[in-house]
C-alpha cells in the first residue's frame, strides 16, 4: 500500500489531536477546564511584547541543542550525554569570562572569546563520549549519562567550591559578571539579546546545508543508515562519528554559553535547564528534520515560557507543559509506528537514526573487518 | 522683570522635582493594591514559604483592596530556564504592584527587576541591599529590605533543647552557610550555653554542638545533602535533639520515626507556626516569623504614597512574643517538661528585660576575638558574623 501526502498528514495532526485530548483528560480530572489552561498557555507565551521576547530567549538554546542534536541522530547516535554537554559549555564559559575579565580586553571580545570557549569546552566533553563508544565500547547512552552526572558535579563543586561567592556557598550560583559582559540585550529592560539568535539561526542553517547539501553530510547519513556498509565503501566511520559528536557538544557548548552570557550571567547549579532533554523531544517530534525543528523549538520554548501562567492563574502545576510536550512525542513516535505497520517504511524523511538495523559502532566494525 | 523671575524660579522647581522624582519611590498605588508573591519553595511547605505565604493572606485580610497573586517553587531545581525576574515579570503582567521576593538566593534577580521596573513596588525579604551601612547596599528607591530578628527565637530554641538533651550532644542541621546561617545557628548556640551554664549549672565544655550543613534551605536530590540522612546521622551518633535550620521539617519527621522506635529524640523545627504539626510528640518548640505585620505596613506605604527605601530587622514585641499583629518572630512551646516550660518563660522574661547573649567575652571558632570583655555586638557585627562561635563544631566558611 502507498503512503500518500495527506495520509502523512492526517497521522501527524492525529498525533496532536491525541496528545490535546489526553492532556484534557488530565486537566478534567483535576478539576480545571482545559480551555482555560490552554489560552493561559497562549496569553503567557505571546500575550505581550515581553513575554514573547522570553519565549525567543528560551528557543535560542534549545534551538542550539536541537541542531547539534540532528547532527548525531544522522549518524546514529542518541547523544543523551547533551546535558553535560551545555553544562561544560557553560563552564568554560564562565572560566573564560573569569581569567579574560580583567585583561583589559574590549567587553565584546570578551564575550567572544567565551562563547568560543564555551563551544569547545561543550565540543571536548562530547568527544570524550565518542572516545568511550569507539574505543572502549560503551553505548553511547550509558556513556552520556554518566558524563551527564559528572558534569553536574564538577559544576556543583565549582559553585560552593573554587568559584564560591565570598565566604558563601550558594545554589543561587557563582557571583554574576560584571553588567559588561553581559550579551547586549535589545533595549537595557529586555531580556532579550539578538546575538545569541543570530548565533542560533545561524547554526540550524549551518546545520540544514551540512545534511542535505554536503559530501559530509551524506557520508554522515551512510553512517547513521549502516556503518558496516559505509565502512566497506571508503567511509572512516570512528571518525565521522567523533566529528558528529564534537559538532553536536560545541553547538551544546555554546547553549551553555548563551545561558551564562545572556540569560543567567554566572554559574548556577541547574544551568543546562533540561535543554537537552527538551531537544531530543524537539528532533524527535521534527522527525529529524532541520527545517521542522525551527517551529516545534518554537512550540516548546512557547509551552515553557506559556505554562508559567498555570500556577499563577489557575493554580496548576507548570510541569503540565512537560505532561503535554511528552505526550505529543509520544502520540508522534506512535503514529510512525502504525503508519510504518500500514504501509511499510518508506525512507523519505531524511536522516534519522535507525539502530535496529545494527548493533555495533563504526570502530567495532572496523575490528570486525579485521577479525 | 519680576514676573519672568517668577517664572524662572518655578521652572526650576519644576525640573528640580521631576528629577527627584524620576529617582523617587513609585507613586502612590492608591485604594487597591495587587501584590506578586515568589517564594523559593511550595506554598505549603510547612516552612519558610508557607510562613511568607500567610505573612501575605494576612495582608489581604487586613488591608482592603488588595490581592495577590503569587508564584511558589522559584528556584532553580524546580523551574529550570526560567528566573526570578522573568517570573516576577509574570505577575507584574496580572497586575502585581508591589512584588515580594522572599528568598536570599533571589536577590542578584531581585535588584535586576527592581531595577528595571522602578515603578514597581518590591520587598526583599531577608536582604541587606537598603541597610545603608550594611556591606551590600545599593540604593534603590523602589526597594525595602523586611528581616525578623530571628537571633532571639533560635535562642530560645537553644533554651528548650539544653534543658531536654539528656545526652548532652544537639545536632544542628543548616541549611547553606552565609551571614544569616551564621548567625542563627550561633543564636541557637548561645542560648544553648545560657541555659546549660546558667540554669543547669553544668561545665560548658560539656556540651556538645555540632552543626552540619546540607547545601540548601530544602532537600534537591542528587544535589544537596539529604537533611533525612543527616539528621539520621545526629540521631545515631549521641545527639538526642536536632534543632532545624532549613525551610522544610525533616528534623521532626525522622525525630517521629525514632521516638516511635522507642528512643528519646526530639526536634526543633523552624520558620513556620504550625510546623510542628509534623510532629507533636517529639516537638520540643518552634521559633517562627511572623510576616503579616511588617508586610501590612509596606503595602499600606505603597499605597499611601509614604514608602520609603529602607532596611528593617524587627523584634519580637516582648510583651507577648506570639501576638499576631504586632510581633515579627515568636516562640510556640512543644512537649517541654514543666521545668523545661517554665525556664523557657523565665529566659523569654530576661531577654524582654534586657539580657543580651550577644556580648563578650566571645571568640570565634578558630579562636580569635569576636567581642571583648562586657562589649555587646554591634547590629552590624551580628549581622556579618564572619566564622562561627567557639564551642561549637562544623563548618564556618564554605570551602
């Protein structure tokens, strides 16, 4: 059976309709009217100039995230490790801002250098999950969590440790940098900094003509489709997965960045905000796709921004916008599922990871060959 | 020639007092009043929030025309991407006039939003940003700081739990270790000594107080220490009474779970009223804020068009410590013994009557001076209580 447009369609939108109506029904079963919940949504994320502006400042990270992110689903790899990835990011963005602020170096370089900092130190911590999947083995899931929870302890223990405010450890954070380096914001009231959105823009650009219009990009693909295959025709697969990682980690390093220099201006204990998570969903719900991500980061950024409404007006939780974004993924993967049953798979949609189809790492395969 | 003199002059009064102005205090709110309400943990955490919480449902009763609206859990755990400003930001956007920040970990956040909305009423609580000869000041028209003097509840506390110890050992679980975490747990301490020297008549050296901090005003998994195991801790190396310092009330659940095993433990909670109902039997009493006053008289300066920036740090009304309306800290008793009760009313008495435990000779941990011989500590010495005091064991500073 063929699968046409307007079938895709209708399981897409179907999808969305299921994750509404399940979330409704939680609603109800609170007590609360769902409408109500709803439009609080909508007034919280675009009721006014502000908060819409808060709405961007929370897509440019997830934004960041989600572009490195599609760069390693191409290649087959669930980089679960991000998390850790934005927290680096953001670490050596704040070292950098602490040895560089007193250099005598203009504000803007400054803030420069720490961005780049920021990417590598995200680009370096990827890297070392790469070096655990090709060189030791270790999928790159369990390698990337247990980064994720070292680098949330090297965060903590810079906070009340190295970088403690004087004479106080707090979870507030590390003491805020000096007002100048701040990334400018639009007017001196907004939250709102345009650099990190060009920076962002930039980057799912970068990344769209990486995976649809480069050499590389389809040497990633070939990788993320078969690494055997793609090891037998030429293609260095370690190698290219190590590239995968270190771009998805510097895009993940410089989330971490935009959140030190634009959003929170020091260290805090939770500064990665769950961005990472938040970008698997968004890849996912995008299904893998450059263009599509741009809106659903959107759509998350807006829920997350939006739901802040629920406990000040109707007394509800805010975490509803995670029972919906969760939801929404679901119902979406679902519908793959069954479309997939109906009318076989059909590979239209560009990359995405297919681990079903191999067990083993471009570096296992190498050693297999060589076996 | 007179008549442009006049006009002259009147020009000049007229620039002359839009500049104050645009640096003056927000004008006046009027006859309704909507208040923004953020609060670094659950509104009913039977602590520190839930104390703010009904600091300002105190405020709505007793002020016609106002309301709130409010915003619980702002803190970085709970509400990742997300800040402070951002979120009082939110409740500007319902209305708020007049936005309370009720947490220290809030300020950095706190002087942002006062900053960018200087027609906005704001309170930061606990803060020192207004105290003009504090360390932190920063002037800023549309800001108060609202403290309690907390000093006087945490001795009282350090009363009731040396009359009780039959071990002799009080364990003091801290919340993060700043100038206020400083100067509480030493408060505890004092009155701790007061008691056990004064009115047990014992060595000092006897008693043993040892302070241990979790990292946070409430338990964050996997970040802080956890306060149950801590606590735990105190109980299974000697100490039969734990005396808390953070918002939430582990010390009297797991002082409920040991005395249920038949052990005689008990527990001070802190911040709250009714916060030993979590545990009555093994209570022994709560030193609590009591907010509502102070907050009535901020929003009523908001809307009288009399706020001033300024600092307050407000006593107990020592004719009756637990008088809602007028007293800003307060003692409620537990399961003391008689003897136990009857002393606490007596040392309560001395400190109306004038007693000050903050006085030397005092030294601090590692030893060197705090306050010499007969000299009573400066506001500003207690506020800024730079390490510990000696005698007791834990950590000072942050390392």
């Amino acid at each position: 059976m063929h699968e046409s447009r307007p079938v895709r369609m209708l399981f897409g939108s179907g999808s969305i309709v299921f994750a509404l109506l399940l979330t409704s029904l939680v609603l109800l079963a609170t007590g609360t009217n769902p409408v109500a919940a709803y439009s609080n949504i909508l007034q919280g994320a675009f009721g006014s100039a502000d908060v819409a502006a808060n709405v961007i400042v929370s897509w440019v990270p997830l934004m960041l995230v989600t572009s490195g992110l599609l760069v390693t689903f191409t290649v087959g790899l669930w980089n679960i490790g991000i998390e850790g990835q934005i927290t680096l990011g953001a670490i050596f963005t704040v070292w950098a801002e602490r040895e560089l602020a007193n250099a005598g170096l203009p504000p803007g370089l400054v803030i420069a250098l720490a961005m780049l900092a920021g990417a590598a130190g995200g680009a370096l911590w990827a890297m070392l999950a790469g070096v655990l999947k090709a060189f030791g083995g270790v999928n790159e899931i369990f390698g990337g969590l247990g980064l994720n929870f070292v680098a949330t302890a090297l965060n903590l223990w810079l906070i009340f440790g190295p970088w403690k405010r004087p004479g106080i450890a707090s979870m507030s954070g590390t003491l805020p940098f000096d007002p100048s380096l701040w990334m400018p914001t639009i007017t001196p009231q907004s939250r709102l900094a345009i650099i990190p959105v060009i920076i962002a823009l930039v980057g799912i650009v970068f990344v769209f003509i990486l995976l649809k219009g480069s050499y590389f990009g389809l040497q990633l693909k070939a990788v993320g489709k078969n690494p055997r295959a793609a090891y037998i025709l030429g293609i260095p697969t370690w190698q290219r997965m190590m590239t995968a990682f270190a771009l998805c980690g510097a895009f993940a390093g410089l989330a971490g960045g935009v959140q030190v220099t634009a959003v929170y201006h020091r260290l805090i204990p939770s500064i990665s905000s769950g961005y990472g998570y938040s970008g698997l969903l968004v890849a996912m719900l995008a299904n893998y796709s450059a263009i599509a991500s741009v809106p659903v980061a959107l759509f998350f950024a807006a829920l997350n921004v939006g739901s802040i409404q629920l406990p000040i007006v109707l007394k509800l939780d805010s975490s509803l916008a995670g029972v919906i974004q969760g939801f929404l993924v679901l119902f979406v993967l679902l519908g793959n599922g069954i479309r997939t049953r109906i009318f076989g798979r059909q590979d239209s949609h560009g990359a995405r990871p297919a681990r079903s189809k191999r067990s083993k790492s471009g570096r296992q395969c190498e050693g297999d060959d060589h076996e | 020639m007179k008549s442009i003199r006049i006009f002259f002059l009147l020009t000049l009064i007229l620039v002359a007092s839009s500049g104050l102005f645009a640096q003056g205090a927000p004008k006046a709110a009027g006859s309704n009043l909507t208040i923004g309400l953020l609060m670094v943990g659950p509104y009913n955490d039977h602590g520190w929030s839930q104390a703010n919480y009904e600091g300002m449902q105190y405020v709505i009763a007793k002020v016609p025309g106002t309301k709130l609206v409010y915003i619980d859990k702002v803190n970085p755990a709970d509400r990742p991407g997300t800040t402070a400003s951002q979120l009082g930001e939110s409740l500007v956007a319902q209305g708020a006039r007049f936005v309370a920040f009720t947490s220290d970990d809030m300020t950095d956040e706190a002087i942002k939003f006062a900053q960018a909305h200087p027609e906005i009423f704001v309170i930061m609580t606990s803060g020192d940003q207004q105290w003009k000869e504090g360390k932190a000041y920063k002037p800023l028209a549309n800001m108060i700081n609202i403290m309690g003097r907390m000093e006087y509840g945490k001795m009282i506390a350090g009363v009731a739990a040396a009359m009780t110890t039959k071990t002799g050992q009080i364990g003091y679980l801290g919340p993060l270790i700043n100038d206020e975490t400083r100067r509480l747990a030493s408060s505890v301490y004092l009155g701790a000594r007061y008691a056990w020297v004064n009115y047990l008549k014992k060595d000092p050296a006897q008693l043993k107080f040892r302070v241990t901090w979790i990292g946070y005003w409430f338990n964050i998994p996997g970040v802080t220490s956890d306060p149950t195991q801590v606590v735990d801790e105190f109980f299974n190396s000697g100490c039969d009474v734990v005396i808390s310092g953070i918002d939430t009330t582990e010390a009297v659940t797991e002082a409920s779970k040991y005395h249920s095993q038949g052990k005689d433990v008990w527990a001070i909670p802190y911040d709250y009223t009714k916060a030993m109902d979590e545990g009555k039997s093994v209570s022994l009493g709560v030193p609590y804020f009591n907010w509502g006053p102070a907050y009535v008289k901020a929003a009523k300066d908001a809307m009288a068009g009399t706020w001033q920036s300024h600092f307050e740090w407000n006593d107990p009304d020592w004719k009756n410590i637990n008088n809602v309306d007028t007293s800003a800290v307060g003692f409620k008793k537990g399961v003391l013994t008689v003897n136990a009760s009857q002393t606490v009313d007596k040392f309560v008495k001395e400190l109306a009557g004038g007693l000050n435990l903050w006085k030397g000779p005092l030294n601090l941990q590692d030893g060197t001076q705090y306050l010499a011989a007969g000299k009573a500590a400066t506001d500003l010495q207690i506020w800024y209580l730079p390490q510990l005091l000696q005698g007791m064991t834990g950590q000072s500073v942050s390392k």
